[in-house]
C-alpha cells in the first residue's frame, strides 16, 4: 500500500517534470480561475462591511415637546430600553444640547451668550439592534415612540441608506449567480486543460491499458496530478491576491479615496485562505476526472 | 490454452472482419496467423486480449469465457498476455528501463522485484547496456526488442505478436524470431501475425490461415 502510494506520488511528479509547459499552463489557468472568483468575493465581503459600517450609525432621535423632569426620567428610560428594535438609549437634555452645539461652534461660542440654556429641545437618541437597521425597524420604532412619549419631531436613518442596503442585497444575489457562474467556466477551462495533457499522453494510457494496469492505478497518478496543480493553482492565486491587496489597493485606497480610519479593507481570514486552496484541490480533482472519462476505457 | 467457438466480429459494415472462427490452440503451441492485410489477423488477435468483443461466438483463454468477462476483470487478463505490434508502442520520453518497468509497476510489483526482472528481460533480448538510453536513439530493432522485453518480464502464458517485423530487415527479424522461438521454448504460447510467409518457411510451426475473416487453412507442421 505505502509502496503504491509512493508510486502513485513519483508517477505524479514524473509527469508534472515530463511536460513543464502543459503543466504550468493547467496551474496558471486555476490559479487565475481561483483568483478571480476570490476576487469577487472581496468585493462583496468589503462592500458588506461598508454597508455594515454605515447603518451602525442609523438612530432614531426623537425631539420632546417637553423636557422631562428628573422624576420622569428613570421611568421614560426603562420604557424606550424595553423597546425589542432598541440597543441603546441615550438622554440629551437642553443643557446637553446647547453644550454640544457651543463646541460645535468653536470659536463662534460667544454669538450664543445670553441665549435661554433651555433654548434647544429634549432628546432622545436610539440606537437600534443590528437586525432591526432597516426601513421597517424604524418605522415600528416610531410607531412605539408615538404611542409613548411626546415627541415634537422626528429624525431617523435617510433614505438612501436604504436604497444601498438593497443595492447590497442585489449586489450579493447577483455575485452568487455570476461566482458560480465563474466556478463552472473555471471548472470547464482546467478540465479542458488537463484533456489536452492527458491528450499528449494518450499513448502511455493505452499502454497502461495493455500491460494489465488496473482503472485505478492508471487513474490515481492522474488524479493526484490534477490535485497536486490544483493545490499549486490555489497557493499562486492565493499569493497573488496578497500581494495585489497589500501593495496595491490598500495602500492607494486608504490614501487616496477613504480615509483610513472610515474603512478598514478586509482581506481573506486564514480559514477563507484555506478554503481557497482546497477549492483549487477540488478544481484539479474534478478536472481530471471529468477528462480521464474519456480516455481511459478498455 | 485458446479456444474460439464459430466467432464472428463485425463492425457493421456488410462483410465481416472475421466470421465464424473455430480454433483450438493447446498450451505450449507456436502458431503463424497469415494473410493478406485485411484478412482478419489483427482483430483476430485483439479479440484475445478483449480489446475487441466477438459480435457472435465464444472464446476462452486459460479456461476463462473472455466474450462475457467485466472491464474490471480485463487488467487481470492482459497480465496473462504480453503484446507486440509492429510500431512497437514504446513510450518515447522514457529510457528503456522505465519502458519495460512500466509493465510490471502497472501490475503493482514491488520496486526490487521490478529492477531485478527487468534487468533479466533486457539481458534475454541483449539490451542490458541499453538501460539509460531513450527508444528513438536505438535503431528499429532494438526498439522492437525492448517492446519484446516488456511483453516478457511478466512471464506470460501467452504472446501476441501483430506483424512484428514489420518494419524490420532479414537479419533483425531473424534475431527477433530466436527470441519467440526461446519463449516458446519456455511453455509460453506464442501467435504471431504476419504476412511474410518465409518466416514459416525457415522456422515451420502449425500456421493458420485466414482469408476474408475466414479460416482457410490450419496447417500442422512436422517440426521436431
């Protein structure tokens, strides 16, 4: 058994060195398959990310006809607390919001002197829980606060942050459709591939054939072949993608587009980089396979 | 050894490659099959090691009924059966060694056991100095006689030979028929398809032959 499988791995490396060129254009075209379908992926993992980013920052604020008093208060909180939509809630009373309206003023603090402290209203800011960050989160957290409190006006998430949460969900619908899209030309591209190796050793097959080798001998080193230049595909693309990511679009993204404390680019985690290069082993495996049906027959 | 039992083969064309074959060939036997090319020799031959499935008739090879057998069961077959043709299907981007190796690694021998025998097979066809070089830089027959060597390292009990010499002058072909003679001299059944009838006159054997797909003579010679 061990002898056979060492065989199977010597035969395998054997006919990688005998045919350097078909061998290395069966690993490029995974490793460009794999690369691109990776690529993809981190569009979409990025742009989700950004949306995930921004709809952090969806709040409800719900202005107060009437400031509460100190006794009201503990009351109001536990009520707006218990609301199932509301992570956090945060109190902004007149004072605070003259205060944070002076320091937004800076230098220009003074034009409000004299001005009554209680000039500005009562707030209430909710921040809601991830999944209710939506047009209807809001709309029933509305609801709620109309049916609790006074509320003299509102202000919540604008509307274009729900056009790009749809616009993620198509974007992620459309990636499903196109990336298995990608797997299947992916697929077809390296089998074809591996036909044209296996084409210029047509010869050694039929030996195989006639000198009393069994399918699976003559079908193993084939195999372990195609998942030898699968595993060396996935590593290039998976290479190539680091190199690419690090030096180039991070670097000229953070420094030229976003500022690097908006977004935080985020590349493969390790287990998705193992994923990647099993994925490769997969495509080599399924490559041969589907060609080595057509060769070898007795 | 061989028996075929009223076998026809046709590839579903009008007339037949070869029709209704009975031939009893016992072990140990030495056969020429002749005739003119296209006469049947070659499918002949293919049907034995179930490269080609009789369309009507049966075969057996060692007792075995090859016209039923399972494509799972043809490898264990062909290691009964050594094959020589006469383009000599050798690997050209392996030495010699590796060609007659790959005989018995393809039937899983072990590594010692392979270098051993291989080493023998090359030093019964006179090719032991031989071992590193590719086939094209050997002259025609060496080459055959390596594909000879690989047909051999197995022990087979039987050797197909499909016009062996071909491509090959006289003297080499002499050489070659020495080889075949030795083998058979061992116990291994050897049939040999040619058309060069003074193969069979210089070294008489029982020789069949076929005509159309037809058996029309099977001659026994009186050799001693």
């Amino acid at each position: 058994m061990l002898e056979n499988i060492r065989y199977f791995f010597r035969r395998a490396i054997r006919n990688m060195q005998q045919w350097p060129l078909l061998c290395s254009a069966a690993i490029l075209t995974m490793a460009v398959a794999l690369a691109t379908v990776a690529t993809f992926f981190l569009v979409v993992v990025n742009v989700e990310q950004l949306a995930a980013n921004w709809t952090r920052e969806i709040q409800v604020i719900a202005y107060l006809e009437d400031a509460p008093t100190a006794r009201e208060l503990p009351g109001l909180f536990a009520k707006l607390e218990n609301f199932p939509e509301v992570e956090k809630v945060k109190y902004i009373s007149p004072s605070d919001a003259m205060a944070r309206f002076k320091s937004r003023l800076a230098d220009e603090a003074s034009l409000l002197e004299g001005v009554d402290r209680n000039l500005l209203p009562a707030s209430f800011e909710l921040m809601l829980k991830a999944k209710f960050r939506n047009q209807d989160g809001i709309d029933r957290v509305i609801e709620r606060l109309d049916n609790t409190i006074n509320v003299e006006d509102l202000r919540y998430g604008q509307k274009w942050l729900e056009r790009f949460n749809t616009f993620v969900g198509m974007l992620r619908f459309i990636s499903l459709i196109l990336g298995s899209f990608l797997i299947f030309a992916a697929l077809f591209i390296v089998s074809n591939t591996i036909k044209l190796t296996l084409y210029a050793r047509r010869d050694e097959l039929e030996i195989m054939a006639l000198v009393g080798a069994t399918m699976r001998f003559i079908k193993i080193p084939f195999l372990l072949e195609g998942a030898l230049q699968g595993l060396l595909g996935g590593v290039v693309s998976l290479g190539f993608l680091a190199i690419s990511f690090h030096l180039l679009i991070k670097r000229s993204l953070t420094s030229f587009w976003l500022t690097p404390t908006d977004l935080n680019l985020l590349f493969m985690t390790p287990g998705q980089q193992l994923m990647l290069v099993i994925a490769g082993v997969m495509l080599g495996i399924l490559g041969s396979l589907t060609s080595l049906r057509r060769f070898v027959r007795f | 050894m061989i028996q075929l039992f009223n076998v026809t083969k046709s590839y579903g064309g009008e007339s037949a490659a070869v029709k209704d074959l009975t031939i009893q060939i016992p072990k140990g036997d030495f056969v020429y099959v002749t005739g003119a090319s296209g006469a049947g020799k070659t499918t002949f031959l293919r049907m034995l090691y179930a490269a080609e499935k009789p369309t009507k008739g049966q075969i057996l090879v060692n007792n075995q009924n090859i016209t039923r057998i399972r494509s799972s069961q043809i490898p264990y077959l062909r290691r009964k059966i050594g094959v020589v043709f006469q383009d000599f299907k050798l690997l050209q981007s392996r030495t010699v060694y590796e060609n007659v190796a790959f005989a018995l690694e393809a039937q899983g021998k072990k590594r010692y056991e392979v270098s051993k025998k291989v080493y023998q097979a090359l030093k019964e066809v006179g090719l032991e100095h031989r071992l590193q070089r590719k086939p094209l830089e050997l002259s025609g027959g060496e080459q055959q006689r390596i594909a000879i060597a690989r047909a051999l390292v197995v022990d087979p009990l039987i050797l197909l030979a499909d016009e062996p010499s071909g491509n090959l002058d006289m003297e080499v072909t002499l050489d070659i028929m020495e080889l075949f003679k030795k083998a058979n001299a061992r116990g291994t059944t050897v049939l040999l398809a040619t058309h060069d009838h003074s193969l069979h006159q210089r070294f008489p054997r029982r020789v069949i032959t076929l005509e159309k797909g037809k058996l029309i003579t099977d001659q026994q010679s009186h050799h001693s």
